[in-house]
C-alpha cells in the first residue's frame, strides 16, 4: 500500500538526488527533445483541400477515426491523474517526472484533434458520439475510467497492475497504434492531408514512449511479485474482444470499405501489437529488476536510434 509524504519529510533531490540512469528519466530525456510539438503550428492549409476533395464516405471513415482518437485522447489525459498520485505517494520521483511529460502530451493530442475537426473536417456539430459503438463504450467509458479510478481507493499493485494493463497495453499499445496505421494508410499511401500525417507521425513518436514506461512499470510489477503476471493476463484477454471489435465496428459499417482497407490488415495487425506487448511484459517473470532497468534502456536507446 502507497504511503503519502508526510509534513516535514525529507525530498529525494535533496537526501538522493535524481537518477538520471532510471529508465523513466531516460524517457523524459526524450520527452523533452521530441515532444515538444505545438498542434497549433501544423500546416492544414493542403488538408483542407484535399479534404474536400474526398468522396462522402471518405470523409465519414476519416471523421469516425478522429472522434474514437477524439474522446479516447481525452479519457486518456483525464484518467491519467490516479495513476500519478500513485506514484507521487510510494515516492518514484523519476517516475513522477516522466509522467508529468505523459499527461501533458495527452492533453497535447487532445488538442491536435480538435483542431483537424474545427478547422479541416470542419464540424460544426460536435455530437460525434453516434461513432461511439457498444465495443469502444465498454473500453473508453467503461474499463478504462474503473480501472485508473480504483487507484484512488485502492493502490495495491494488483489495482496498479490492471490500470496499466488497461491503459498502456489495450488502449496504447493495441488500439492507438492500430488507429495510427489506419491514418497513414488512407492518407499517407494517398499522398492526402499531409499535415495531418505529420502530427499522426509525432503523436506515435509520444506515444511509443508512454507504451514503454508502461512496459517497464509492469514489468517493475511483476519483478516485486511474479503472481502480478496472472492478472495482467487475464485484463489483457478480457479487453482484448472489445478492442477488437472496435476495429470489426468501424469496418462494418462500409461497402465497400474506403481508401481500399482491407479488414483483415487491420485485425492481423491489431493482434500482433497486442501479443507483441504481453510477450515483452512476460518477460519479466523471474527477472531481477536490475535486468528489467538494463534491457529497457537497451530499448530505450535502440529506439532512439
């Protein structure tokens, strides 16, 4: 159970100091390099264009993958906050650190999202909900939103274990990456919107480093007690239909389906994120903490290469 500072406890940057080594610090060293994006100097000005040269139904795929990015870039930045002062109390200030980069370039997409909506789609009515299946609602309004909140009565690395679950590896690591290669699909492969392909492109970039902060908290986890492996299992498969069916959803609903996607990339390619993340977490059965912090940073650096 997380312990909150007390009045007139000592600072760890003062006793300590920072590690500059830990994986998290190393994360917020990139952080600080390359997420440092403003989504309100984005060049939409051939966006508009092309926007209006799409056919109706092209228009449609495209706004109904901003609204799922919409509302879910929103859950994500709001639902975040448990998950901080979790961290803040058990005094991870490396950790802290890097999370502070983490919520801010959340509320950062959020607001790259309302801009293509207002200024390229241009939508004037906002209720984009009707997007929302039953699929996305049990992931986005539902498990994601009891699992973060939990923390607030319940941080126990269990509670933990299943937020980041959740979190890091479901929403993350299956569906935003999924979402992120349908947008560079249709529009990247079509020469279209090249704007907006450059912010998918740096939003990836933030996001592979929140997935790998969350890798490495649960596989800090699991390195503290390897029956944490079960749980994050069994949240991962739970969720794992839903995150799914939101892909089957979205596809469902075209005939023919546009730009030419074809479903079966798209669940294929889903499912390979999905067994990719729960492989490297697994990893960490039975491994001492200081060779879960060597092989992150090896990560770390091999991505920043």
């Amino acid at each position: 159970m997380s312990v909150s500072r007390k009045p007139g406890s000592t600072f760890a940057t003062t006793t300590r100091g920072l590690d500059r080594d830990a994986p998290p610090m190393r994360l917020y060293e990139k952080a600080k390099r390359l997420g440092i994006w403003n989504p309100s100097a984005l060049d939409f000005a051939q966006d508009i264009l092309d926007w209006q040269w799409l056919k109706k139904d092209e228009q449609d795929l495209v706004l109904r993958l901003t609204a799922l990015f919409q509302a879910g870039e929103e859950a994500v930045t709001r639902d975040l906050l448990p998950l901080i002062q979790v961290i803040a109390n058990e005094g991870r200030i490396e950790e802290e650190i890097f999370l502070t980069a983490f919520l801010y370039e959340e509320a950062k997409h959020t607001d790259f999202f309302n801009r293509f909506l207002r200024e390229v789609a241009r939508v004037r009515d906002f209720d984009l909900t009707r997007y929302h299946t039953p699929n996305y609602r049990a992931i986005f309004y539902t498990a994601l939103p009891r699992a973060l909140k939990r923390l607030r009565d319940d941080a126990s690395p269990r509670a933990q274990a299943r937020a980041a679950a959740t979190y890091n590896l479901i929403v993350e690591g299956v569906l935003a990456e999924t979402g992120y290669h349908a947008y560079l699909t249709a529009l990247e492969r079509n020469g279209l919107m090249p704007g907006t392909c450059k912010a998918i492109k740096l939003l990836k970039q933030d996001e592979a480093r929140h997935i790998a902060y969350g890798i490495y908290f649960l596989s800090r986890l699991i390195a503290s007690d390897a029956k944490l492996w079960k749980v994050i299992e069994t949240q991962m498969n739970a969720l794992l239909p839903a995150a799914l069916g939101i892909i089957g959803d979205a596809f469902a609903a075209y005939d023919p389906i546009p730009f030419g996607l074809q479903y079966n990339e798209f669940v294929n390619y889903a499912t390979a994120q999905f067994q990719k993340r729960i492989a490297r977490v697994e990893k960490a059965r039975g491994a001492p903490l200081v060779e879960i912090e060597r092989v992150t940073r090896a990560v770390i650096d091999a991505e920043d290469a």
